[in-house]
C-alpha cells in the first residue's frame, strides 16, 4: 500500500472542505494517524452517503474531443484481449465531424456512420486508466442521449484548472444544469478550443465518466460554458461543487464507516 504523506493528504482535507460547504451536509474533515477522517452530518443517512461520495470523488475534468463511436462491449472469441493502450484508430469514414451538423448551423447532428465496428471487442477504458493518461485516446459509455453506445475519445485538450468556478442552475425547461465560470486564461484557451472543434461534440469526462459530450456551436463563449445531462438537483450541485473546489490530489479509498441513527 502506497503510504500518501500528511502534506498530500491535507490538500485533499482543503479541496474537501471547499466542497462540503457547497453541499447540504455539515461536517468536519481531519487528517490524522496517515489518514483523512470525515464526519458527515445531513437531513438523513442517505444523504450523508451522498455527501461522502461527493467528497471522496477524484472530481476531475478531462475535455476530450470525441473521434467516433463504437458499440457495446463484445469479448472476443476464446477471451483474447486487445494489448492494453493500443486503441484502433477511427477510419475518416467514421470520424464524427462538422459536416454532420445541419445544414442551417442547428444542433442536428447525425454521423452517417455512428459505430466503428472493430472497438465492439475492445474493452471500456477503467477510470483509473483514464485519470492516469489523459495524453491517451480512451474509449468511455457515452452517457444519456449519447449518438453510439461508446465513444472513442482523443487526449484532453484541457482540464479541471479552466474552472474558476461553476454553479448549478436550471434551464428554461427546468432541466438541471451546470455552468462553469473559466479563469481568464482558462476562457483563452475554451475559446481557441471551440474554434479548433467548431461543429465538432466535445465530451465532459469526469472521473472516467462521459457527463455529456455537447457540439461546439459557437467559437467564443465570453468566458462561460454549459455542461448538460440527465441531472438532478442533487447530481449537478455535487458536479459544481466538485469543479468548484479542484481535484483531489490523490485518490481516495473508504476503509471504515460508521453512523448514528439519532437525527435532530
């Protein structure tokens, strides 16, 4: 077992504390004897493990353009698996691209070819893979809505470090979302990227996760932008407030629970 020195694991304390202000919950975070101890306490016991679960998350945000799409797992015959890191490439017939996009500069978008047939016998990427290399194509579940079951995703082109800060809020229709405030250089570098993938779908990777992968329909976002899904009130705020407070600097492993019934 890898031992985390005090130093790694009272910056984890501080991001955590930022985060449980943002939540519901109160409570307290301690490093003590190499570890971190964290006291939750909420309207109830299931929201106190939401809480948890919100401050134990890596919480870190890869934006990876998506390359194509792929199909469900299928393990290839006699279990022979594919060498690990070494993803196919999407043939130009498949790449998911801007001449997809309708032809009035809408949100239509519809690949001729949605799946790339050969990633059905590859394995999804595992978070740990993800977080670890994000210099690295990864293929990832599409989330809701998604156009293909899996995407194969390219490296990060930006990370958690844009956001200043972001917020959860509804929509006109009352749908859940989050909105990100970048940090000025951070708004910089979303602009040059929504110009280098102009009608191109950019995906919100989260811990592993493809949170959702909306088209870059405009080439300056005067220093917001949007992440929508299939959230609730309580999985948006818990995404803000991971943004908010920064990543982890280390992953984190539950060892012991405990929990009182008594509620006031």
């Amino acid at each position: 077992m890898r031992v985390v020195p005090d130093r790694t694991l009272e910056a984890a304390a501080q991001v955590m504390r930022r985060r449980l202000r943002d939540l519901p919950s109160s409570g307290t975070v301690a490093v003590a004897d190499g570890s971190l101890r964290v006291s939750v306490q909420g309207p109830d016991l299931r929201s106190d493990a939401s809480t948890l679960r919100v401050l134990g998350a890596t919480g870190q945000l890869w934006l990876r353009p998506v390359l194509c799409g792929a199909p469900s797992y299928v393990p290839p015959p006699g279990g022979a698996l594919p060498a690990k890191g070494h993803l196919p490439a999407c043939p130009p017939a498949y790449r998911y691209g801007a001449t997809f996009v309708s032809g009035n500069g809408g949100s239509q978008y519809a690949p001729g070819l949605a799946e790339y047939p050969p990633l059905a016998q590859d394995p999804s990427t595992s978070q740990a893979d993800d977080l670890a290399h994000p210099g690295q194509p990864v293929l990832l579940g599409s989330g809701a809505g998604g156009i293909a079951p899996r995407y194969l995703l390219g490296p990060a082109v930006a990370t958690s470090a844009i956001v200043r800060r972001a917020r959860a809020e509804r929509d006109a229709t009352m749908q859940w979302l989050v909105v990100m405030t970048f940090t000025a250089p951070g708004s910089r570098q979303f602009n040059r990227i929504a110009a280098s993938h102009f009608r191109e779908p950019l995906a919100n990777d989260v811990d592993g996760f493809v949170v959702s992968a909306p088209l870059i329909l405009a080439r300056n976002f005067g220093g917001t932008a949007q992440i929508t899904g299939a959230f609730t009130k309580a999985s948006a705020r818990a995404l803000a407030s991971e943004l908010t407070s920064g990543p982890l600097p280390v992953s984190l492993r539950m060892v012991a629970t405990a929990s009182t019934t008594q509620r006031t």
